[in-house]
C-alpha cells in the first residue's frame, strides 16, 4: 500500500525557511515523480512542486518565483521542498503525492501545517 | 500553466435533486481531468478520473462527461452525505492545476 508520511512543518515568521520532508514506501520510489500540494485553510488544493523519478527535472508553480527548492534521495526514499522568504500566504498544509503518468493523486498522507505568522 | 475554472462556487439544493458542475480548461487537456470530493477535515478523495470514470465504490449517482476544454460532474439525486467541496484537476502536464471548487449544501 503506497504511503506518503510528510514532516517538517511548524511556525514560522515571515521572511524564514523551513524544510519539510516526505517519507514514501509501498512502490518503487525510484520509478516514480513526486508532487507537492498545499491547501491554505479554507482554501482549495494548490499544485506547488514536481521532480521526476530520477531528480533531473523539477518543476514549479508561478507563484513561488524562486521561493521554494524541491529535491530527492533516492538512496531515502525521500523528497525535501526546501522553502525560503516564507510569506503569511504560505500558510497551508503540504501534502506530497506519487506522480502516476496520466492518473489523478490517489494517495495522500495527512500533511505537515505550515504557518507563517509574527 | 493550464487553467481550472470551476463553477459555480457555490450551491444550495434539496435532497434529491440533480446537481451540475462545471469545469473549463484554458486548453484543451484531452480526457485528462479528474473530480474530487473533500469533506470537512477530510484530504481529497478521487471520484472520477479520465473525465468520466467512476472511481471504485463511487456511487453511480455521480457522473463525469466532457473532453478538450468543458466537463462536467452531475449528481443525479443529490443525498446528505454529498455535502462537500468538489474540485476538478488536470492531470495533462506535470503541473496539475486544481479548479477552485465548488461547495454543495443541503436547502
């Protein structure tokens, strides 16, 4: 059974960084992208981050203008998102999730809460 | 980036009644679209993927249809336990972008 665990999160002030972690197991890590989503209280689901099965390919959403670096461990089976400058619109719960070429995100962990606040 | 857009944002109708969602692409994305139920406190579960494939246990009440840019989930009798946020997502690129969903309560 494919399992996403996600730590790292906690409070931050703005203008910090945080470094959340996601743990996978239950398929072959290597084989596989992995995504980060995040959902703001009350808000909807918002695709942040990808990094293909073998680290050579990242890619980010718009609206992070360089804020946030994703990575991989292989050798872990882990994913880092490695976020700087945080903003109070940052403020969100993140999610990682098993990219399945040409299937929706059907496992998801519980999220690790970020928050950004003075 | 692709771009999901949902509507309505909202809707307010009474047991039993047939519910209608819409989402539109900002290009075309094929039959890559999926919709998704999130309940209170609850992460995102799949309900149809491929636009219009029921996902396993989905009751049959719930629908999807569309291709290229328009789609569409229907509830075709609207029950209790279908409150919830509903959102559709396209799964054509990596970058795959969520619609802003569409809240369904009970009259």
């Amino acid at each position: 059974q494919v399992q996403m665990v996600e730590s790292g999160g906690g409070v931050v002030q703005p203008g910090g960084s945080l470094r959340l972690s996601c743990e996978a197991s239950g398929f072959n890590f290597r084989d596989f992208g992995i995504h980060w989503v995040r959902q703001a209280p009350g808000k909807g689901p918002e695709w942040v981050a990808f990094v293909q099965f073998d680290g050579n390919l990242k890619m980010y959403a718009d609206f992070l203008r360089g804020r946030f670096v994703i990575s991989r461990d292989n050798s872990k089976n882990t994913v880092h998102l490695q976020m700087s400058n945080l903003r109070l619109e940052d403020t969100a719960v993140y999610f990682c999730l098993q990219d399945v070429p040409g299937a929706p995100f059907d496992y998801w962990g519980q999220g690790t809460l970020v928050t950004v606040s003075s | 980036d692709i771009q999901m857009t949902q509507s309505p944002s909202s809707l307010s109708a009474s047991v039993g009644d047939r519910v209608t969602i819409t989402c539109r692409a900002s290009q075309a994305i094929s039959n890559h679209l999926a919709w998704y139920q999130q309940k209170p406190g609850k992460v995102p579960s799949v309900l149809i993927y491929a636009a219009s494939t029921l996902q396993s246990a989905v009751p049959s009440r719930f629908s999807g249809s569309g291709s290229g840019t328009d789609f569409t989930l229907t509830i075709s009798s609207l029950q209790p336990e279908d409150v919830a946020t509903y959102y559709c997502q396209t799964y054509d690129t990596a970058r795959r972008t969520f619609g802003g969903g569409t809240k369904v309560e009970i009259k």
